[in-house]
C-alpha cells in the first residue's frame, strides 16, 4: 500500500467567517450610520415646519413669541 503525505500550508490568517463577519458588521455600521442621519434631516425638517405653524398660530395674540419661534425655527440643533 502507498501513501502519499503531502503537508499543507498554515496560514496565520483569520478564518474566512470571521473576516466576512467583520465585513458585515462594517456594513451594517454604515448603513445605521446613514439611516439616523436622515432620520435627523426628516426631524430637522418636520420641527422647522412645526416651528412656523405655531409662530402663524401666536402671531395675533403674542407676536414676540411668534418672532422667537420663527427665529428658532432657522438655528441648528441645541447642544
């Protein structure tokens, strides 16, 4: 009987599950990453509008406050 031993070679590399695993995790980083930022535009956009209505709202009985609303209404996000 014959054999035939070949020796094969080792690799230090990490398994291919894993690397594909960190891959995905990337993406999905990525993509959460993306979807909150325009989940903020939507926010942004929507407290901008809702800012406006109640400055139109308050404008006959409280124009002061009707004024500071219109001006919130064009700053950024509080920090």
């Amino acid at each position: 009987m014959n054999t035939a031993v070949t020796s094969l070679p080792i690799s230090l590399a990490a398994p291919a599950g894993a690397s594909t695993g960190a891959g995905l995790r990337r993406q999905f980083s990525r993509a959460g990453a993306a979807i909150w930022r325009a989940l903020e535009v939507i926010g942004r956009g929507r407290a901008h509008r809702s800012l406006l209505d109640l400055a139109d709202q308050y404008e006959a009985l409280q124009p002061a406050l009707a004024k500071e609303l219109r001006a919130a209404s064009l700053q950024g996000p509080m920090a």
